[in-house]
C-alpha cells in the first residue's frame, strides 16, 4: 500500500477571502440573504485560488492532477465550529 504524501499549506483564513473578494465576515449576518451567498460563494473561490497558487509554488504540484485526496482543515483562536 502506498504512503501518503502531506501537502500543508498554511494561513489561510476565510475572514482574509472574503475580504479579498470584497465582503467583510465581520459584519456577515448583516447582510441580506442573496449578498450572503454571494459572499460564500466568491470567498470559497477565492480560498480555492490561495491553495491552487501555493500548491503550484510551494509544492510544484497541480491540485488538478491529484485524482482523490483528504482535507484536514484545523481551525485558530477564535474561530470554532458548534
């Protein structure tokens, strides 16, 4: 069986996507319905394009070419999930 290979990349942040994407998380619940898809929706594209370009520079690896794979997503003071 093979061994699996780790790819770690660091300091992501949904609150930096969001803004990135012109949103800001802290005042998430404030906005209406369809801004809050949005929202979701360009942050989330957003944090896609973070790991593809740091897969690509940090680890010469497409995130095209891996065929199948786990997320291991570990969360930072504050954040948490009830």
């Amino acid at each position: 069986m093979k061994k699996n290979h780790w790819y770690v990349v660091k300091g992501q942040s949904l609150a930096f996507c969001a803004r990135r994407s012109g949103f800001d998380l802290a005042i998430y619940d404030e906005y209406d319905g369809k801004v809050q898809v949005e929202l979701r929706k360009r942050a989330v594209e957003e944090a896609l394009r973070a790991i593809e370009a740091a897969c690509d520079d940090v680890h010469d690896l497409s995130i095209y070419d891996i065929k199948s794979g786990v997320y291991v997503i570990s969360l930072s003071n504050p954040l948490s999930i009830q």
